[in-house]
C-alpha cells in the first residue's frame, strides 16, 4: 500500500510544483511539505481541501480512497 507520503509526492510532481511551490500555494512552509511527503507528520484537517484543489486532484486521490458501488 502506497503511503500518504509518497501519494503526495507523487501528485505534487505529477502537477509540476516544488515543495516550495506547493507550500507556497498553501501559505505554510516548505518544510511541513517536507514532513508530510516523509510521513513525518499529516497536514491538520484544514488544509486537505486546499491541498486537492492545488494538486487538482479529489480528495480521494489525495487519500488513496477506492470507492467501491
């Protein structure tokens, strides 16, 4: 199972944006990125809707969550 982590690097990369780019967009540091993308810490609630629109992506491809109808 892919990691939040590393799904995140994989979505920032995918879009073109830098950790500082990202963070950026964001308004945080470039160092929480840092953190998240090592799994060293998750990023707070608030920031996981931003976070998708900025990597243009849903929710559920930021999660890895499958949808099963």
């Amino acid at each position: 199972m892919i990691s939040f982590g590393e799904n995140l690097k994989y979505l920032r990369l995918k879009k073109g944006y830098t950790q500082e780019e990202l963070a950026n967009e964001l308004n945080i540091s470039h160092q929480s990125v840092s953190k998240w993308e090592t799994n060293t810490s998750l990023p707070n609630v608030s920031y996981c809707v931003p976070l998708a629109k900025a990597l243009d992506c849903t929710l559920n491809d930021l999660f890895q969550v499958k949808v099963i109808s």
